[in-house]
C-alpha cells in the first residue's frame, strides 16, 4: 500500500534521511522505531507532506505522492496523528472532529457515527473546548479527526506519549479492532516496546536517519533491542 524507495531528506546543510526504504501492506501494522532524533517524524511529515524529500519516491496505494500536496494525500485515504496530538485547543471537540470533514471526497458534513462507538467520551464532551480535555481525551479526538476521513492507512506519530496507561490500553484495542474489522492499515511511530510488541504485526528501526533492522514483530528480539533501542 505503502512504498518509501530511497528517501532522503536535508534540514539546513544536515542529511537526516539516508536512501530511507519502507514498505507497509495493506492490512498491516508497521511500527517505526528508534532512538530520539534518528528521523522517525521526519519521515512521517515527507510522507504526509508536509517535509520536502530531496530524493527519491513515496508512493501510496499505486499514487505517486511526490507532487501531492498534504490536503491531496489525506484525500487518498491516509489520516494523519501528529505528535503531540495538535488539536485545536480553543475549538469543540465538533469543531475539531468537523475540521477533519473537509477534505472527505463526497462532502459530507455529517461526523460518522462509528468515531462515537470507538471513543464514546467524545460525544459526551462535544460542546467542551478541545484545551479543556485531558491528555488521554484529547488523543482520542486527534485520533478520531483522523478518522473521520475514513482513511485507508492511518499514521500515528507517539500515540501514546503522556497518556495515562488505562488510555494506551484502550487505543490499543482500537487500533487492533479497526484493523481487523475495517482492514485499516496503519504505520506508527511508538517507544514503549510492550505497546509496540503488543499492537505492530511488522516494525522498521532508524538510527542516524537510515534503516537498520526491520521485520515480523517475533523478530524484534533482545539482541535487536540491545543494538538499536536501548539508550
């Protein structure tokens, strides 16, 4: 679904992206892994647009996305989960689940009934303003404005970073229930290995912005862990 072919990128006079290759199937769940500052959001952002690649092609679902600007790739299906969530703080949470309804195709200003049955806090809360919620709720709106687009692949940058542990488990399960229920496809940037063992079916470390290990989850053992994670 998802193919990064020899990726690279330059901030200023740094190369932080080296000949990057990633490929994500449809109906899995990739997680991209490393240690801080190897280029994991970095190449996120190329990917949704919103970093220029100095080379090289991402390709999504048979499209290049090469000339494609951030609001085009969203419309082909991809939903975007920044880190440190980015919701709009002064905004309801029907305001920032709205935000996400323009850029559907079919124009529909109808919020889809399946975000209240995956995050029913939601819709406890939708006249509260975003800033008033708690780090764990605010998640689950920035992840159900993602949603709201009905993506085809949906791309989580630290989902669960200063989120309170009850709320990692529950994103968990959703993202596990929507990729089995709706075969979502979904790639994922995550530190915690019990999260990232427990959600990935694949994953894809970095270090000093080129790829150095990837495979089956079962495959992410000690010895891997020891040479790329640990700190």
């Amino acid at each position: 679904m998802l193919t990064v072919n020899t990726l690279n990128h330059f901030y200023g006079g740094s190369h932080t992206l080296w000949d990057v290759q990633l490929s994500v199937a449809a109906g899995s769940r990739m997680c991209l892994m490393g240690r801080n500052g190897v280029g994991k959001t970095t190449l996120l952002k190329c990917i949704m647009g919103l970093h220029p690649s100095s080379s090289g092609s991402i390709t999504f679902d048979g499209t290049d996305l090469t000339k494609c600007r951030a609001e085009e790739r969203a419309r082909l299906g991809i939903g975007y989960v920044p880190q440190g969530r980015e919701i709009f703080s002064h905004l309801t949470v029907e305001e920032n689940l709205r935000i996400g309804l323009r850029v559907r195709k079919n124009g529909t200003k109808v919020i889809p009934e399946r975000i209240f049955q995956l995050f029913p806090i939601l819709k406890q809360m939708m006249k509260r303003r975003g800033g008033d919620l708690s780090g764990g709720q605010q998640q689950q709106l920035a992840i159900g404005r993602a949603l709201v687009l009905e993506p085809k692949m949906l791309i989580l940058d630290e989902p669960t970073e200063g989120i309170q542990p009850n709320i990692v488990h529950e994103i968990g399960d959703i993202l596990l229930r929507l990729n089995k229920e709706e075969k979502l496809t979904v790639l994922l940037i995550e530190q915690k290995l019990p999260f990232a063992r427990r959600v990935a079916s694949e994953f894809c470390i970095l270090d000093k912005g080129r790829r150095v290990a990837a495979g089956a989850i079962d495959e992410l053992t000690e010895d891997v862990v020891r040479s790329h994670l640990s700190v």
